[in-house]
C-alpha cells in the first residue's frame, strides 16, 4: 500500500507477524509490567539474571504492530547481555526516537529500522514501551528478592 | 428542497482536497464535523466588516456585533424548539456546558448522600464533571449498565432511581457505538422522582431533528463544530426557573447588573453565565450553519446517514475478521460504528487507512469505562455525515481490505 511500507518496514512486520521470546519465565527475577492506556499496548517483560548479566528475557502482551515488534528485537538483542550494556541500549532507543543517532560501539540488532517511526509523533511511545519497561524493571534489580515493577507509560 | 449530494459536496472546500495523493474520504465526523464553505465566508466577513466588541460599545460596530450575537441566540433557540432565547447559553463547548450544570446547579442543589444517575456509555465531558461535584458535595454516582447491543440495561431502572436522585445525565446518542438511548423515557423517570434530566447532546444534536420543548428535558448541551460550525462555541440550553435560581458559574464583565467592592448583583439570564468577552465571531458564524443545516432538512440529514450508515455496518458485518461493536444490523444504529480487526490493533488500522486518504478514528474515543464494558482497550470508530456518500464507504472498505492483506490477516 501506498507509503505504508515505509512506516512498517518488512523487517517491522517479520517481528510482528513471527515474534522473538515471547512467552512467559517462571523463575523470571525480574517482573516489568508495562501500558500505554491511552492506546491500550501492553506488555510483561520476563527476566532472569545471573549476576550482571541477563541469561533470559521473555515478554508477553498485545497491542499496535509497533509495539508488538519493538518488543521482539528487544527480546532478539537483550540475551546474554551484560546489564550496563543494557542500561546504554535502552537508553540508545529512546535517544534515537528523539532524533539522536545510534552509538556505532553497541549492536543494537534490528530496532534501528524503527527510526523511521520519528516521522509519526504519535507512534513513538508505541515503539519505546518495552524499552522503557525494561528501563523501569531494571531499576530495582538490586533487590535479591524477584521484583514485580508495573507502570503505566 | 431536494437532497443533492453532489451539491451539497460542493459546498465543502474540504472535501475537494487530496491527502497523500488520495481524495480525501472522511469518516472522523463524531470528533468534529467539516465546515461549509458559508460559514467559512461569515468568519471572514466577521473579522474584515463587523469586528468589534458586544454589549459594550455605542458605536456602529458595536451594535452591529452586538445584532449579529444575538441573532444566533434566536437562532439557536429556534433550532432545537426553545420557548426563549433566554434559555439559551454560550460556552466553549458542550463539555463547558455540562461543567456549568454541575458546579452552579449541581453545586447548589446537591447534599450528602444524593444520587445522580449517569449511564456506563457516556463520554468522559458527561462524567468527570459529575465526578467533581458528586466528591465535593458527599453525593452518589449511580450507573444505568449497557448490554451487549450497546442498548441500556432498564430492567432495573426502578433499583437505580428514587427519591435520593436528584439529576440523571445521559447520552442521546453514543459517540461510540451510535446507539440512540430512550430519551423520553428517562426524561420523564426523572422527572416522576423529581430529579432534572440533562441530555449530553454533542453527538445527538448533529444527526437528528430535536426539540427541547417536546423533551421536556431541564437542560441540554451541544457543541457547535460537530454540526458545521466552528469550533469554539458550545450551547447549553437550560429551562429559565432553573437558570434564573442558579448561581452564577464564571465571575467576570458583562455578567454583573451592579458591583460594588465587597458584593455584586447578576445580569439577567443568559448574561449572567456569559462571563467575559466571548466567541464572538464563531458565535455569529455559527447562525450560517445552522441555516444551513435547516435549508438541507435535519430529517433529510439523517435520512442520509441512516441509509449511509446501514450500508457500513453491513460491508463491515460482511468481513469475516470485523467484530462491529454495539447495536446489531437490524437495530438502530446512527452514524457512528465502532469496530475492530482480529489480529491488527485500531491504532494500526487506522495509520494505514490514513496512507489511503480515509479518516477514521482509533482509541478509547473519551469513554474509557464503556471500552472496559466492551472488554477491549481501543477500537476503530468510522463515524458518517450528510455529506458522506456510498462510494466512500466502498473506498473505505477496500481500503480496510487491503490494510488485513498488508497485515497478513486473511480476509
Ligand atoms: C457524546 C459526546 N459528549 C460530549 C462531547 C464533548 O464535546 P466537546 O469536546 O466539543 O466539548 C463529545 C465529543 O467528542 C461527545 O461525543
């Protein structure tokens, strides 16, 4: 269709249409609920770590194709990732939706084909729940007791 | 007058326009309506022939303003079946309507333990407002339910009204789901426990003929630019026994009789709500529209639209991925229809119906306890207008054909 192609990039509806990590972890040591109720996205971030590191990150929720495939390249590039690095990734998607450029030192995996989204205002918080989730979740991983954080965007 | 819908279109600059490269095909009508090229050339002859202050000045000008002001009171007054002008008041806009209800009479009037009665469809402007004053004065919220068509629940009407309910507050027509509530009915439930009745217009007042008079109703609110006005002027039309015992709602000019410094007494009604200058050139503008509106024939607008609006809900019935939302094919149903797609969330059908050039809404659409009810965050929210024609709703179709294609979603 006419220009939509530009906003949902091929790469954008493979995540959506085939999500990476979703699902659910039982023995998740962090918990980060997330919701635009403006829009009614919502999603759970699943995490567990081991030490500093994140071993596993699930997520489960509905919501706009954005959103949904936002979640999934954050899924797609969070494993196995040392928690400073993910501090700066999350930190590096917001700052690229607010028109900043990507550092070149961090792989950030596919979200980079989001930045497309900049030029629909609306659609930014559609594309940066997640990442703001997991800013949010992973703001109390300190706690050595698993942590629930739910907040609304 | 015959109803030509070609001619009526051409009275829209609007809709002569393209948006990314397509004709324009707007369906967003219950946000706000498009303005007839009429009333777009009485703003402009307002502010380059006539501008001045109203009610003020002795000047030409002045006076003339003043005329023109007054002239759409009259006008008004005539359009839904007032006795008088007098019980005619202009606000911003209906949600400044029902706000002066309820913080001059609800203010007044409510004590502990009352109970206004609302219903679970209303718009978020026919409810915070009530909210507000219900803490304020110790009073109870009580909810008529909505089913399953969207219709409201009366069986247990009797449960919900009695002598405690002093003001019962309701949607003439859902600005999701375009369902048409049983106004008379509840007007004179109110009126048999002694309770006011205000009809939250907005939607209601656009579609169909009305007259307060034969409502019977104590007050009324719309909004001017969901009927071809422009935006910027509400009216709230209250029964004069009410209006005269009501304390003012905003302090300021032109709503005083005398002020001394400690103490004032109130202009008559309607002045004493009009606080300030006020929209003066929307005011006047608005009189065109509503000109307008009757040269067409309120019962031939919704004539129109009930046919328009009949033809929607049956493509969209007919695609096996829509759920439509409300009252059924054979109900009645007036101009707006809310529905969603399985698998594509509203806020993405509605960007690609946008790179289509069709307008239509997606959200919550200011009624966040109805999409609750629904059980669904958001929906879509295609909503009609005179002007609207078949072939538009044929372009909106297949262009919602192609967004479930472009979505991987069989039809
Ligand atoms: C049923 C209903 N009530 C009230 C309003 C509020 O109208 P306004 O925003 O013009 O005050 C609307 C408009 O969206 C509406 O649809």
């Amino acid at each position: 269709m006419n220009g939509l192609d530009e906003l949902y990039r091929d790469v954008i509806l493979d995540h959506f249409k085939s999500p990476r990590g979703k699902g659910i972890l039982h023995d998740a040591t962090i918990i980060a609920e997330g919701k635009n109720p403006l829009c009614g996205d919502e999603l759970t971030l699943y995490v567990t770590l081991d030490g500093e590191r994140i071993v596993q990150l699930r997520w489960d929720g509905h919501g706009c194709a954005l959103c949904m495939a936002s979640a999934s390249m954050l899924a797609e590039s969070m494993t196995q990732q040392p928690l400073d690095t993910v501090q700066h990734m999350a930190q590096a998607v917001l700052d690229m939706m607010h028109g900043a450029a990507l550092p070149t030192h961090l792989r950030m995996g596919d979200i980079e084909v989001m930045e497309g989204v900049k030029k629909f205002p609306v659609r930014i918080k559609c594309v940066l729940l997640p990442w703001t989730t997991l800013q949010e979740g992973m703001k109390h991983h300190d706690a050595h007791t698993a942590q629930h954080v739910s907040f609304s965007y | 007058m015959p109803f030509d819908i070609r001619a009526i279109r051409r009275d829209f600059p609007i809709l002569q326009t393209t948006v990314r490269g397509k004709p324009l095909v707007y369906l967003d009508n219950a946000a706000t309506s498009q303005t007839p090229q009429c009333v777009i050339d009485a703003l402009t002859h307002y502010y380059a022939q006539s501008n001045a202050n109203i009610h003020r000045g002795l000047h030409y000008l002045a006076e003339q303003a003043t005329l023109a002001y007054e002239e759409t009171r009259k006008r008004v007054a005539t359009f839904i079946g007032a006795r008088s002008s007098r019980e005619v008041i202009f606000t911003r806009n209906a949600t400044e309507a029902l706000n002066l209800v309820a913080q001059s009479y609800g203010r007044a009037t409510l004590q502990p333990g009352d109970e206004i009665l609302l219903t679970e469809m209303e718009h978020h402007s026919n409810l915070i407002p009530w909210q507000l004053i219900a803490k304020e004065r110790g009073a109870v919220l009580r909810f008529i339910p909505v089913v399953a068509t969207g219709a409201l629940d009366l069986s247990r009407i009797d449960t919900l009204i009695g002598p405690r309910t002093k003001i019962v507050a309701f949607t003439m027509l859902s600005n999701v789901m375009g369902t048409i509530t049983p106004v008379r009915e509840l007007i004179q439930r109110a009126h048999a426990v002694g309770a006011v009745a205000v009809i939250d217009a907005a939607q209601g007042a656009a579609h169909r003929p009305l007259s307060v008079a034969e409502f019977d109703c104590d007050f009324l609110a719309f909004s001017a630019h969901k009927m071809c006005g422009p935006t910027g002027v509400g009216i709230l039309y209250g029964k004069a026994e009410h209006l005269e015992q009501m304390p003012p709602f905003l302090g300021g000019g032109e709503m005083i009789h005398t002020v001394e410094l400690t103490h004032s007494t109130w202009a008559e009604i309607p002045h004493k709500f009009e606080a300030g200058t006020p929209n003066i050139a929307d005011v006047i503008a608005f009189r065109v529209a509503l000109d307008y509106l009757a040269t067409i024939g309120m019962d031939k607008i919704w004539a129109h639209e009930e046919q328009l609006t009949r033809y929607a809900a049956q493509r969209l019935a007919a695609m096996k991925k829509v759920t439509i939302y409300g009252p059924g094919l054979e109900d009645l149903r007036d101009a707006v229809i809310a529905f969603n797609v399985k698998g594509i969330h509203p806020h993405d059908v509605s960007q690609a119906l946008d790179f289509e050039g069709v307008a239509i809404r997606a959200g919550h659409h200011c009624c966040q306890p109805l999409m609750r009810r629904l059980g669904v965050a958001a929906t879509n929210r295609a909503s009609i207008a005179f002007y609207n024609t078949f072939e538009e709703i044929d372009l909106f179709i297949s262009a919602l054909e192609r967004t479930q294609q472009f979505f991987g979603v069989a039809s």
